[in-house]
C-alpha cells in the first residue's frame, strides 16, 4: 500500500514539472495560421511597397482646394471657402462655409465647419515620419530615390505643418512616430518655433528633391513645391497678423500671446519672404515651369485652370480620378443650379464688393452706379480675367448653356422656390474650374473630367515677391514693378503708374492678388494675415450683388442692372485665427485660441 | 497519436493530485432513500450533481415544461421559465426570429460580445431548431462557481441543454399532433383615406399658409363613398397583403426503451409554420407561399460494450425549409406597408394590371411577381462517446472520452425577376397608363450560403464516491474545440484544462472549488492561457441536530460562491469593431492616388490602429449568496442575489489620448462594469385528496448594471458622461410641451434644427445656454433590455383534466415608437392612429403629438421623452386544458395513455404602449397569437 502510494508521489512530482511544455504542446492548436498579412517589415523591405506607402502619404497628406469628401467621411464639404469670405455667396443657405458669415465658428463645430482634415494631418505627418525613418534601411533602392522619398516625406510634412499654421497659429510640432508609450503632452510651439520648423524642412526638402519627374510621376512634389511652400509660409509668417508686437487678442497668460504672434515686428521677416519669392521664380525658369501666356490675353488664364498638368502648376491635388457633374464632388457642388438639367448643384456667385476689384482694361477703377440700363458692355470693358471666372449673363458659357441667363426669370436666375432653392443673389456665377468642355445634359452620364486641385502655381510668386519687396522697402522699386506687371501682362492689363507710393502700391498690389488668385483658396487666408477683414465691405457689413432685367424676356438684346444688397455680414476678432477643437484642449495638453 | 498519450499522461497526475488529499479508501456507500426533490439530479457543466449538493447558483426547468407555447422556435419557449435568464425577441416571422438570450443581463459595452455560452450534450451547436419532446431539461448556469470551469466563454453565463437518454424498460412509442391556427396580434393603426386627406390638408395649412390645402371637398367626400376606387381609393395594404389565420402543426413519433445491453431513444418530428401573407404562390405562377417547415431527427443510444465499457452515441439534426416571397425576408413588405398612404394607388388599375405610383410599388404585386425566395438548412450534431469504469484502479473512478462533430449549413436558391406595373393618370378622354418595369422571367440565383462547423474533442476523468459520511465527486477533463465560419474569418479555437471537485460531510456542509486553464487563438503567443479559479460552500441547515424533523422546515441550505471567469468574445464586424488578431500590426489598402498626366491611379497602403500585445480577456470577479429552503412541505422557496464585477473590457482611451498621435485608437484592456441583482422563486406543490393536484410557481429576478469606467473623452457638461449610467442608457433630449404661440416661441431657447412653429416639440435647455442642441442631450429613459423579469406557471390536474397557464412579465424597460406609422408623413409616408392626438390651437391643453407637418421636419422626430413609452407588459404566453382518456376507453386501440388537448399561445397582453405596437417588436411581421388542438398517445 504505501509503496504504491510512493511511486504515485513520485511520478506525480515528475510529470508536474512537465506542466510547463504544457502550453507550447497545445499553444500550437491555438496558433494563428499563417496568412499573407502585411507588416511595416513588409512594407518597408522592396520598392513597389515603398510605393504604397508614399502614395498613402500623398493620400493623406494633399488637402483639397475644390470641394468633395474628405477622407475620413467627415461629410461632403458642399461650398469652397471662398464662400466664407467676400470672394463669393454660396448658391445654397445651408452650405458649411455659410457659418464664417454668420460668425457662427465655436471649438465644437470647428472640424465639421472648415476643419475636416483635423486628424488626418496628424495622420499624414506619422506616415511621413515612418518614412522618413524607414526607408533609408532598405537595400534595395537607390541613392537618387532615397533622397527623392525623404524630400516628399518632409515636403508633405511641411504642408500639413504650415496647413496647421495659417489655421490656428503656434502647433503641436510632432517630428517622429509617436508609440504608445511616448510622452503624449506635447505642448504647442511658438510662432518663431513653428515657422522655423517648417522653414527647415522646407529647406531639407529643397535640397532632396528632383527638379522634375517623368510624366508618369506628375503630381510629386518637385524642388519647386518645397520653394512654393517656402514662399508662403515665410509671407504668412511675416504678414501683421503674426509680425506683431501685440497679438490681435490677447491670451488669458500674457506668456502664451508667443503662440499666437511674435511679439515684435520685425522687418526683416519680409526679406526672407522676398527672397524665398525670387529663388522660385528663379528656378522655375531653368526649369520649365513658366506663366501660360501663350494663348492670347482673354484665354491664358482660363487655360492655366481648365488644362490638367499646364506649365504654370507647380503642384496638384490629383486624388480624385475623372467624374461628372452628375457624381458628388467636385462639380456637382461648383456647378450652378440651373447650369445643369437636376436641381441638386450647388455653385457660387460673386459678390459685387469682390467685382469692384476688376479694373477696366485700361487700368483705371470701374465706378458701379447703382443702376444702368446696359451692363453687357460694361462687363466686357472689365480685366479680362472676370470673363473668364464667372459665367456673366447673356454671354456663352458653354454650347449648352448660351447664353447665360442669370435675369430676373431666366434658367440660371431660379428654379423651384418651394423646394427651398435660392433665387440667384447676384447674378454672377462663377464657373472657374469647371471644363467648358463638360457636357451637363440630364439623360447621358454627362462628360467627365479629372479635377486638379492646384496647389501651388507659378503666378502666386510674382505676387508674393510683389508684395514682400514693398512691405520691405520704403517705397516700391524696379522689381516689384516688374513682379506685378508681369502678372498684368498675361491678363492683358496695363502695367501700374510708376511713382506709387508705399501704401498705394500695397492697394494695388493685394488687388492684384485678389483678382488673379480668385477662388484658389487663398483670400480666405489674406484677409486673415492682412488683418483686414473686420474692415466693412470684407467680412463684415452689407453685401451686394445684381438684379438683371432683359429688355425683352425671349429675345434679349441687354440687361438691365440694379445693384441689392442681399445680406449683411459679421466677423468677430477671434476668427482672425481658428479654435482648437474642444474635445483636444479638453485633453489637456493645448492652449486654447483666444476668445473661444 | 503523441498527443493523446500525453494528455492520458497529464488527466492522470491531475486525478493523483486530488486523490493524495484522500487518506481513507471507500467504505459501502450509504444509500439515500429520501424522496425529496433535493435528490433529482441536476446538470451541471459536464456533470450531474444531485440538488442539495450543488452550491453554485443553477436554474433548471425540466424539457416537459418548455412544451406549453406553440411556437417552432425552441428560444421563445424559454420566455420566464429560467430564472435569470432574459429572452429578447427580434422578430416573430418563422425561421427569422433573431432571438437573443442573457443570463443575469449583460455586464460588458462596446466592442464586448454579450454572447451566452449554449452547449448541447456538452458541445456548441444549433440550439434554436430543437425541439421541447427532444430535450430533458435546461440549466443555466449563472454564478461563477458553476462557470469557472468555461473559463474565458463563461462570464455571460452558460445554458447547457441536455437530450433525451433511453432507459431501462420496455419500448415505449408515443406519437402526438398539434394542429392550430394562428392570427395576427397587432397590426400598425393607419388611418383610412378619408381621414389622411383631412388631416394632410390640415398639414399643407400648418405648413404654407390657409387656403393650400390640397384635397377638396369633393375629394374626401369621395373617400368616404368610395366612388372612385381607381383615382380615389382606400386602401388597407395590411388587408390586402395577409390573410386572417395561418396554420402551425407539429407532429412527433419517439421510441425509447432499453435493457441492459442497450438503451436508445428516437425521435421524428416534423413542424410546419404558415405565413401570415395571403397565399401568393396559388394565385401567380411567379411566388410562392410564404412558409417555414422542419423535421427534427435525433437518436441516442447508450450501448453496454461489456461489464466496465459504455458507449453513447448521439446524433440529432434538422431539416429546414422556407420559402417566402417576393423578396428575402418579411421586413421589406411590412415597411412598405406601413409607409404607403391609403389613398397612394388602388390595388388593381382598371386594366387589372397592378398599380403603383412614381415612389411606390405594389406590395401586393411584389408578392406576386417579384420570385421565389426559398432556402434549405440542415442541422447536424453527432457525438460518439466512450466511458470506462476503472472501479479496479480506485473505487469510483471512470474515465470518459468524447467526440463531436456538429455542422451547419444553409442554402438559399431564389428565382427572381420583375414585372410591369402600372401608375395611372387621369387624362381628358382616356386613361394614362405609366409603366414602370418590365416583364421578364425568373431567373436563378443559387449563390448565397452559410455555414459553421465544429468539431470537438473531450476528454474526462470522473470521481463519484460516498462512504460513510462523505459525498466525494471530483470531475477533471480536456477539451479542445475548433469553430469554423463562413465568410472571411479565422476559425475560432480554444484549448482547456479544467477541473471540479465537491465535498461534502454527513450531507451538511459542503465545498467545492473548480477551476480552468483556458487558452484562445486570439492573443499574443505567450498570453493566450489563463486561470479561472472559483470557490463555493454551502450549508445544509435542515440536517442539523436543531432542525432535523422540524416540521415547518422541511429543507434549507444556505450557500455562497466567489470566483473569477472571463469573457473572450468581442465584435470583429459592424459597429463599433475591433481586429480580429489585435496583438499583429495590420496594414490595409486603402483609396488611391493619381500620379502622371495620364490620370494613372496608384494604390495606397495604411497603418490601422497600433498593435497592442497586451490584448487579454475580459475578467469577471462574481460573487453569489443563496438559499434555499422547503417549508411546510408543499412550499419550495430560492433566493439569489450577486454582484459582479467585470474589467479588462476593450475600450479605445479616448479621454487621454491626443488627436496628433496620428493613428486610430487602438483597444485597450481598461474598461470596467458592475452589475447587481437577484433571483427568487416560490413554488407551491400540493396533492389533494389523490385527486387535485396543484403546482403554482412564480420566479421573479431582476439585475442592474453600471459603467465603472470606459475612458470617455472629458465632456462639456456632468450630465453627458456614460460612466455611472446603465450600458446602453439612451440619451435624447427630453420634451417638455408644444409651443404655444409666437411669443412662446421668442421667449424659449432657440432650437436649432428648424425655425419651430406652434404646435412643434419644445425642448428642455439642460445646460442654460439658451439654445437646444447637441449638447442638451441627457439620460432618458431606461435601456431596450428588461431589468425585471417574472414569470408565473400554475397548473392543476382533477381527475382526468388538467390545466395549465403561463405568465411572463417583464418591467424596467424602453420602448421607442417611430416608422412610419408613427411620423406623420414623413419621407412621403402615411399617418398612424396616433396622429389624431395631434396639437392644433384648439387642442393644445390635451394634444399628445405635434403639429402635422408635410416637410420633413428635423425637430419633432428626434429621439426625445415624447416618443418613449414604458415597455413593461404581462403576458399570458400559454393556457393548456387538456383530458386524459380513461383506461378503459384506450386499452381497445392498444394505447396505454391517451390525452387530448386545447391549447392557446399568446393569447394576453397588457402592455402600455395604447395599441400601437406589440411590447416586443417593431415593424414586421405581426406577434402571433394561437389557438391549437391535440392528442398524445402512447402504444402498449
């Protein structure tokens, strides 16, 4: 009995301590089976994956100028945000950008309002930095595309940094992947530290990058898009809003106004813009890039938008194949109801506060009486380039729509009041962007085209080079005569009066601006920089636009005109820079605009 | 083979282990002869304990209790009788009832599956198609001393269904039919035609001034008279689409038997459920008649191999058939209907070609026209066991091992096509006829199926022994289970060592401790194993010297449990979901990019959420007190009560973790809940005078959970936060009124979906920000899951008749109306009955609903206080009354019982929803209600 119950002891305490190959014996069973999942080893070990994750990176990272559905599902942005400020009134009451007009912007709408690519900037930069980290460890590429892949990871980094910037003002600089298990309360930067980061790697990409690619590449960011980048960024950075000694409201802690402003003005911010303005267009011309004046003064400049891949981009948005206007976004929402046979289009019409920045031809001021009984010939005396924006009543848009007809009753002044359609408020709708060449007939599937958001285009430079060597200088010289004038030139305008004086120049030379960089997402961010969009007619104050009449309703030979206001404005000071979303500052780690 | 040697190795060391804590070997066991219901065996996890042995908390109902509703579903039959388990109905149409199960509530949110575990014979499988005459009884396993031993598939509970087993004696065949018919219970209350167009044109007024309204005089007066049927028709779709009854019918044939070589019982059972819809397929050659219908085959047989050796094999399986027609599944029809407005378009056109109109089409015709929807399932379960005695090596000791393959796949084979339809305008001189669709054949599509597998493998050491004054049971086993599923998923495989063992002393005190050593494919290779150990002691204070033979206590035992069990299911699809393998870093492709002047487009490839290796089960910690007594001896009394408390639940950190991370939160472990409740029961046993008999039982249990924590990003206001709450409280906004007048309107917060009028919802402002928004959304109301749950059986037998009634009651509970049916013409759709109650200036002090309104309006419909209703209700769930043949009567048709019967299946309801819903569903196919004959016989 007990030798029994010994030898069960003892073979008990032997096969006890084989209880540890227990779990690898049944941790087999329990085994994932192999499948071909991909890891960031993957992805990082040949070049055709190294691919995927650059497009990815170009994916996130470009932002949209025309208005569609971002990535993340954030909803469709119906209007572009020219109709948040004075260049233009969507067609629809409801649109997004609606609310900058109503001053109806707060730390809980911000995201869904103006700012959809919130979160997917931040997911744009870890993609860039991933890269960046990677991809020097991979055998198999070459030196060349090495550089070229760090160069467009830092160019898109840069991006979305200076994206950031221009919205909200000092940023969460993140320069590596973040892990769980880093330290997350990473605390905005100043001014002076945000600018210097994007500055540098704008100016690490400048040395990496190409000059040009093959044309299976276009649409990578070339040396040219981290100059461009360059430019602007220096231009912001030392526009009033940020050059300043005081910020335009004050922080609740006087230490934090660093992140919001500089806190001195310094002018040789100006210099530095002016300069990163003269290398660009210096590189563009050794490299191909040049203003599209070759089509005669009343067709360059459409040419420059209607053509995908022109000599004059420098970098577009290409992450949308060919769609028509029937598809959701782009054209849907620019085209103009009654430009097509549905009623869903959305579109914009120009205000006349903006018009009044059209010159004549020969360069004097167009004065708009209140009323007049003929308005073709005036529109046709106008800067060339107003022709080719909007589609002006009673003049040809396309073989479909001609003429336009934006009177009082015609196609394109309304269609079903009941239905909650706008009647047209001011009888210019704009059509830059849209092909003339798309067919907008209801039954087929309509033509389709490639929207190309451009991004960065030569002619911005003249004009920032323009601007920054008279804001530096005390009164403008030779080169920014000839920086605006050439601008003049293509659009068929005589070049400016010489003798201007500093302030003068500077009118002219933000008009100019205007005018040319109508609707590129650009003005939204002016007004901004420029402080001047508390100025009445800008943000704020009585909007106008027309009432067209013709003659005789079937066989119109003139409109009439009658100027109305159709709304009254408001900005208030905080919106000179964007809220943080709520929930964000809520976490603790980010200091909040003021006035939100 | 290598494996099996091993594992035979690893049962034996752990059946040493337990038995080197015994000094003493067996003396002759003492047999008890108390016919005390305290000796029945009860199941338990892969055992059977008899009653006053078991201290953890078990509910159990005897498979001759579940045959009282009509239903082919085995779920619903489940309604009440187990005390802690909750029974949700999704629908009522036969073959698609979406019914789900909860024991003790739901204690996880989120991405955490709330999925009981439910085994058959001890093996997952198809527990919905079985039916009552096939089962034996039905536990619930509830506190953790009796799941443990599930490990991770055990924190939501276990229902462990046990089949029928022949026994020793004579063949028995018995065969029994139940033929009824079935109504609809609850139809949606529209309005007829006369009455939409009065109040639509009250609407057009509220809307765009007076004098917009849309029909005249003539127009409702035609209504009324129905003098125009094809330009003025009134049309109950209901009406036209159902028809009044339906029949059900069941019809079962068992042999059992045995003697001491073998023992069998088999079964053949065939159910046959008819739709509600009008029987489509006998008036068009293109549908068929809606209607569901399986046979049930089961055969278990226990063999004696020779003295030591047993074997039992078990094998059961169903054949399911359905067909339905015009589309899928009923929901489509049924939303259809309850949208279409009365006055839309008459059935018929005056061509006898169906009607519609530019939005709608023809209910009736898309039965008839659109195809035939037809699927076939079979159920196999198969389970070949083989038990040795090993009596020779210790007194007691038996070894089992145990096979199961248990399969499921469906079918479906449809036959579609469309048809021509007609929308009719009025024209001077003729008729317009507007066509819509076209008229093609069927055409086949045989493509879609579904499909599960699984194959287990157990294997048991059992240890059964009482000698003087201990009971010893001890039970240790091996399982390993693979299931497969269709679709793109990894097969779901789980591994463990688990173990029980139950003492106890001269029948008084009792111990047991059970323990798991569970494993799962879904973590990181390390931490894929756990230990689920739990404890339990129970005292039985009826054999104790002060109160043995007390006449008033005839049994109480007292127990208490504690232990820890785990929950490894979570969502890997729909929303919110997780990765099915979250330890491995995915990369996904994702839209494209365009490079090059030729517009070529690129693929991209993203980071998903960052790998987390930590990922683990959730953990559950559960504690039981119990007691249970008899008193008087006729009177049965239980009561539960526990606490548990749940953590490790995946939740994403969204209170700490910043945006500028740059990727999407993964899934932690952090999430914690609490849930409390109990369980109590009474039952009343009597026999009269030999000739009446009495049982009234009635079992009420209740529990209530709680979010302890769930990193919730920080919100705005207190009252927004989910922790605290129950899971899945509702939030909304709560109504307080109708606007007045203008002034009313200017002197109240601005609501900012619409520009309200009078008569529109007015909304609480919670936060005094003077506008009604998101964040005016506060805790309303109570969750679509019942915290209270009753359910009443009485049954009494005289002489030869018997009856029987069945109540269930549940309380605590939300319901929301909406569809169509309720908002008032919304989307294009009808006006319910709920709709007269509607405010106009003149009823303002009374109205119970807002103005009527033809626009979509944002403001009046969202989910507010104004559309909840209480969803408690008591149902009468069956009422049987049945006769009993006299011997004398039978013994000339070779019978040796007869009984014939009447039976009624939801005949009851109270509920406080005013009639416009069934407590239980929403939109669908109606709640049935069932009247039905019978008769059982048995041969000699």
């Amino acid at each position: 009995m007990y030798m029994k119950k010994i030898i069960y002891i003892i073979v008990s305490f032997v096969l006890l301590f084989s209880f540890a190959s227990c779990e690898q014996m049944m941790g087999d069973f329990l085994d994932k089976a192999p499948g071909v999942d991909v890891t960031e080893d993957t992805i990082f070990s040949t070049k055709t994956q190294v691919e995927t994750a650059v497009t990815a990176m170009y994916r996130y990272g470009m932002h949209s100028v025309l208005p569609r559905q971002e990535l993340n599902y954030t909803g469709f942005q119906y209007a572009p945000l020219a109709a948040g400020c004075d260049e233009c009134e969507s067609g629809k009451p409801w649109p997004d950008p609606q609310k900058w007009n109503v001053s109806d912007i707060t730390a809980e709408n911000i995201t869904s309002v103006e700012d959809r690519r919130f979160s997917l900037r931040f997911i744009a930069m870890r993609k860039a930095n991933i890269v960046l980290e990677r991809v020097d460890a991979v055998a198999e590429l070459s030196a060349d595309y090495k550089s070229q892949v760090k160069g467009e990871a830092l160019f898109i980094r840069a991006l979305n940094k200076f994206e950031m910037f221009k919205r909200y003002g000092g940023i969460v600089i993140v320069d590596k992947k973040l892990v769980v298990g880093d330290e997350f309360a990473i605390p905005r930067s100043s001014i002076q530290k945000t600018v210097e980061s994007i500055v540098a790697d704008c100016d690490l990409a400048i040395t990496l990058l190409p000059n040009v690619y093959p044309a299976t590449m276009r649409g990578r960011a070339t040396k040219g898009a981290a100059m461009a980048l360059k430019s602007r960024t220096l231009l912001t950075a030392a526009s009033p809003l940020f050059n300043a000694a005081t910020p335009y409201l004050p922080m609740e802690n006087a230490d934090n106004n660093k992140l919001i402003c500089y806190g001195d003005v310094d002018n040789n911010r100006w210099t530095a813009a002016a300069d990163a303005a003269k290398a660009l267009i210096d590189w563009a011309a050794e490299n191909g890039v040049k203003l599209i004046d070759d089509k005669g003064v009343d067709a360059s400049y459409r040419y420059v938008f209607e053509v995908n891949d022109n000599a004059e981009v420098i970098l577009a948005n290409k992450m949308q194949g060919a769609v028509g206007t029937y598809q959701v976004g782009p054209w849907r929402f620019l085209v103009p109801f009654g430009f097509d046979s549905r009623t869903w289009q959305v579109g914009n019409q120009m205000t006349l506060n903006f018009l009044k920045k059209y010159e004549k031809k020969d360069g004097t001021a167009m004065v708009w009486d209140n009323t007049g009984s003929s308005v073709m010939p005036l529109f046709d005396n106008l800067d060339r380039r107003y022709m080719q924006t909007v589609g002006s009543v009673g003049t040809k848009w396309n073989d479909q729509i001609n003429p336009v007809r934006s009177d009082v009753g015609g196609d394109q002044y309304w269609t079903d009041v009941a239905k909650g359609n706008n009647i047209s408020l001011t009888g210019m709708w704009v059509m830059k962007f849209v092909p003339q060449s798309m067919s907008l007939k209801d039954g087929t599937n309509g033509q389709q085209a490639m929207p190309n958001d451009i991004i960065f285009r030569l002619g911005e430079a003249y004009l920032n080079y323009a601007e920054a060597l008279n804001e530096f200088n005390s009164a403008p010289n030779a080169d920014a005569y000839n920086a605006i004038n050439t601008i003049r030139a293509r659009a068929g305008q005589p070049s400016l009066p010489n003798g201007l004086t500093k302030e003068q120049f500077r009118e002219r030379v933000r008009n100019e601006r205007a005018v040319e960089l109508y609707f590129e997402d650009i003005r939204f961010w002016d007004i901004r920089r420029w402080k001047i969009a508390e100025d009445d007619g800008v943000m704020k104050g009585d909007f106008y636009g027309f009432e067209f009449k013709a003659d005789n309703f079937d066989a119109p030979t003139k409109y009439s005109y009658e100027i109305k206001k159709f709304e009254t404005r408001t900005f208030l000071p905080k919106m000179y820079l964007h809220p943080y979303l709520r929930s964000e500052v809520l976490k603790g780690y980010i200091v909040q605009n003021p006035g939100y | 083979m290598n494996v099996i040697t091993y594992i035979f190795k690893r049962k034996v060391l752990v059946m040493l282990a337990i038995l080197l804590s015994f000094n003493t070997i067996a003396d002759a066991q003492k047999l008890l002869t108390d016919t005390l219901k305290q000796n029945q065996k009860v199941e338990i996890g892969f055992g059977a304990q008899p009653l006053w042995l078991i201290s953890s908390a078990v509910s159990n109902v005897k498979g001759t209790e579940l045959q009282g509703q009509f239903t082919t579903n085995f779920t619903t039959r489940l309604h009440g009788k187990l005390a802690g388990l909750s029974v949700v109905t999704g629908s009522t149409e036969p073959g698609n009832e979406n019914m789900t199960i909860y024991g003790r509530g739901v204690n996880t949110f989120g991405v955490g599956g709330k999925q009981m575990l439910v085994l058959i014979d001890g093996v997952q499988g198809n527990y919905e198609d079985l039916i009552p005459e096939e089962v034996e009884s039905v536990s619930l396993l509830k506190d953790a001393s009796a799941t443990a031993i599930y490990g991770s598939r055990g924190a939501n509970g276990v229902l462990l269904v046990t089949t029928k087993r022949g026994e020793t004696g004579k063949l028995k065949v018995s065969f029994s039919a139940q033929y009824g018919i079935q109504q609809a219970a609850a139809i949606p209350k529209l309005l007829d035609s006369y009455n939409y167009a009065t109040l639509y044109n009250e609407a057009l007024v509220n809307d765009f001034g007076a004098g917009k309204e849309k029909y005249t005089a003539t127009d409702l007066t035609k209504y009324q008279d129905g003098s125009d049927p094809y330009f003025h028709p009134n049309v109950n779709w209901h009406n036209e689409v159902l028809r009044k009854s339906a029949p059900i019918s069941n019809y079962n044939l068992t042999f059992t038997g045995g003697n001491s070589t073998v023992k069998y019982f088999v079964l053949l059972n065939q159910q046959s459920n008819k739709s509600l819809y009008k029987n489509t397929g006998d008036m068009s050659e293109f549908s068929v008649n809606g209607s569901y219908s399986r046979i049930n085959f089961r055969s278990n047989v226990d063999i004696q191999l020779n003295k030591t050796l047993t074997a039992a094999v078990t094998i059961g399986g169903t054949v399911v058939d359905q067909a339905n027609p015009g589309a899928l599944s009923t929901y489509g029809t049924f939303n259809a209907m309850s949208k279409i407005a009365p006055n839309a378009f008459p059935v018929y056109n005056p061509n006898a070609s169906f009607s519609r109109n530019q939005l709608y089409s023809n209910p009736l015709g898309d039965l008839m026209n659109n195809g035939k929807f037809t699927s076939n399932g079979r159920t196999l379960q198969s389970t070949v066991g083989l038990t040795q005695e090993l009596d020779f090596i210790i007194k007691g000791l038996s070894a089992t091992a145990r096979a199961s393959f248990n399969s499921y796949f469906l079918s479906q084979s449809n036959l579609t096509r469309t048809y021509r339809s007609y929308e009719i305008k009025e024209a001077p001189g003729a008729l317009i006829y507007n066509p819509f669709g076209i008229s093609v054949g069927l055409s086949p599509n045989e493509g879609s199926s579904d499909q599960y597998r699984n194959t287990t493998f157990q294997g048991f050491l059992n240890y059964d022994r009482t000698f003087e004054k201990h009971t010893v049971s001890a039970m240790a086993m091996y399982n390993q289970d693979t299931y497969t599923i269709s679709g793109d998923n990894f097969p779901s495989t789980h591994i463990n060592v688990s173990g029980r063992a139950t003492y106890a002393y001269d029948q008084r005190y009792v111990a047991e401790v059970s323990m798991a050593y569970m494993g799962s494919e879904k973590y990181a290779p390390g931490k894929k194993f756990g230990y689920f150990p739990a404890a339990s002691l129970g005292w039985i204070v009826s054999n104790e010297d002060f109160l043995k033979g007390n006449d008033a206590i005839n049994y109480l035992k007292v127990r208490g449990s504690y232990g820890l069990v785990g929950n490894d299911q979570y969502a890997t699809s729909g929303t919110p979901r997780a990765t099915a393998f979250m330890y491995e870093q995915y990369y996904n492709n994702y839209s494209n990019y365009y490079f090059g002047t030729t517009q070529a487009s690129f693929t991209t490839l993203v980071q998903g959420s960052p790998a987390n290796n930590n990922v683990t089960w959730e953990k559950e910690k559960s504690m039981n007190i119990g007691i249970e007594a008899t008193i008087f001896k006729n009177i049965n009394i239980s009561f539960d009560v526990f606490n548990r408390n749940r953590y490790d639940i995946l939740i994403q950190p969204n209170s700490t973790t910043p945006d500028f991370m740059g990727f999407t939160k993964p899934y932690l472990n952090l999430g914690k809940t609490n849930s409390k409740g109990f369980e109590a029961s009474i039952a009343y046993d009597k026999t009269f005078n030999n000739d009446f008999k009495l049982n009234a039982e009635l079992s009420v249990w209740s529990s209530n959970n709680e979010i302890v924590y769930n990193a919730e990003a920080i919100k705005l206001y207190d009252y927004q936060y989910l922790t605290g709450k129950a899971i899945d409280q509702p939030y909304g906004l709560e109504a307080i009124g109708f606007f007045k007048d203008a002034a009313d309107i200017t002197a109240s917060p601005k609501q900012i979906w619409t520009n309200v009028k009078p008569g529109d919802v007015k909304y609480k402002d919670q936060n005094g920000d003077l506008k009604i928004d998101g964040n005016d959304q506060i805790a309303i109301g109570t969750t679509y899951l019942p915290d209270f749950n009753a359910g009443l059986n009485i049954s009494a037998q005289y002489k030869s008749f018997d009856l029987e009634v069945f109540f269930q009651a549940v309380g605590n509970r939300t319901v929301t109306l909406g569809g169509n049916d309720i908002y008032a013409f919304q989307n294009n759709g009808t006006v319910g009955e709920i709709a007269l109650n509607r405010w106009t200036p003149a009823t303002a002090a009374t109205a119970t609903y807002p103005r009527l309104t033809t626009l979509n309006d944002d403001n009046n419909y969202r989910y507010s206080t104004l559309w909840q209703r209480d969803g408690s209700f008591l149902k009468m769930r069956n009422v049987e009354f049945g006769y009993t043949l006299p011997k004398s009567v039978i013994s000339k048709l070779l019978l040796s019982t007869a009984r014939v019967f009447v039976n009624g299946t939801n005949l009851l309801a109270f509920d406080k929803l005013e009639g416009y819903r069934d407590a239980e569903i929403g939109i669908g196919y109606p709640a049935t209600k069932s009247v039905s004959v019978g008769l059982k016989v048995q041969f000699k």
